[in-house]
C-alpha cells in the first residue's frame, strides 16, 4: 500500500512538471532578454531615422545656399546682354568725340555738348551698374584672361608679350567678360641668324 502511495505520488509530480513544462511561463531572466532585443531594434530604427533626417536637412541646406548663390549671381549679371548691347553706342559716341574737327560753328559745337553729355550720362549708367572699363596701357602684360591680341608688332622697344598699344577697350561686370580689350602685343624681331636657320 505504501509501495503504491509512492508510486501515486510520484506519477503525480511527474504529471506537475509535464503541465509546468507545456504552460512554461518566462522567467525574469528571459524576460529582460526579450526586452532588450526589442530595445535594440528600436534604437537601430532611431538610428537609422535621424541619419535620414541629418542627410534631408543637409541637403536642404544644400539647396537653399545654392539657390541665394543662383539668385545673387541674377542680380550682379540681369543686365549683362543689355550691357553688352550698349558697349558699341559707347565706342560710336567715344570715336565722334576723338574725331572732331578744329573749327566748328556754334550750331555744331552745341550738337558736340549734347554727344559730350550723353557719353557723361552713359559713363555713369556703366558705373552704376559695375561695368567696368579694360583699358591696358603701353608695356603692360597680356592677359588673355581679358586681352584678345589682334596682332603682334616687331620691336626691341618693349618685352615680347606686353601690349603695344590697344586698338579697342572692352568691358566686363563683376569677374564675367562682355568684350575683352583688342591689343596688339609685343613680338621679338627675327635675328639675321635666325631668318637663315628657318
């Protein structure tokens, strides 16, 4: 009777530990385990969000820099095809006025006032807007940065490559180009010695 009390007894914690077994509730240790994979992956997908939202605001920035830079870069060069339209009224009025004759009458005389103040008012206008004048002087270097040589003159007077003289100014606004100055530039003469090796 003992022998199947035991036995009974037995079957019955067996029985316990299977139920145990099946409904098997987490322990805190696995708990905090579950908790802080969980933790982890949302940290990843903080992670992953606030370097897409530093990479959108970069770029944002991006686009708003080169956007003032576009409108700026409006603004200093709207009126360069204008500009470059009223060069050549400049070279007329400045070529009428180096060509004057000596004796005028006192009708023509007022017409030369009248060209005189329109080039005034013409100069002032450039000015206003950043035109600037190049106008290389004898013996400076050539740059063709802003210089078109239309000519090269043989002469020991000067070092090869500075202008000799300068057959048309040009002008430009802020570092961009209308028209650049027509030069003619300094050429080494040719040697006896060398016009026989050619």
């Amino acid at each position: 009777m003992e022998k199947q009390e035991k036995e009974s007894n037995l079957d019955q914690n067996q029985e316990r530990i299977t139920k145990n077994e099946q409904n098997h509730e987490p322990s805190n240790n696995e708990t905090q385990i579950e908790h802080l994979a969980e933790i982890q992956i949302l940290q990843e997908k903080i992670d992953h969000l606030q370097d897409k939202l530093l990479r959108q605001l970069a770029e944002t920035e991006n686009i708003r820099t080169r956007s003032a830079k576009l409108i700026e870069e409006a603004k200093d060069y709207a009126i360069f095809g204008f500009s470059r339209d009223l060069v050549p009224v400049m070279d007329n009025l400045s070529r009428t006025l180096e060509h004057l004759p000596n004796n005028l009458d006192a009708d023509t005389q007022n017409v030369v006032e009248g060209i005189k103040m329109t080039k005034k008012e013409l100069d002032s206008a450039f000015k206003k807007h950043a035109l600037e004048l190049i106008q290389p002087h004898s013996g400076d270097k050539f740059d063709y940065h802003s210089h078109h040589a239309i000519s090269q003159m043989m002469t020991e007077e000067q070092e090869p490559g500075t202008i000799v003289t300068t057959m048309q100014v040009g002008y430009k606004i802020k570092d961009r180009l209308i028209r650049p100055a027509a030069v003619a530039v300094a050429k080494k003469p040719h040697s006896v010695k060398e016009h026989l090796d050619e």
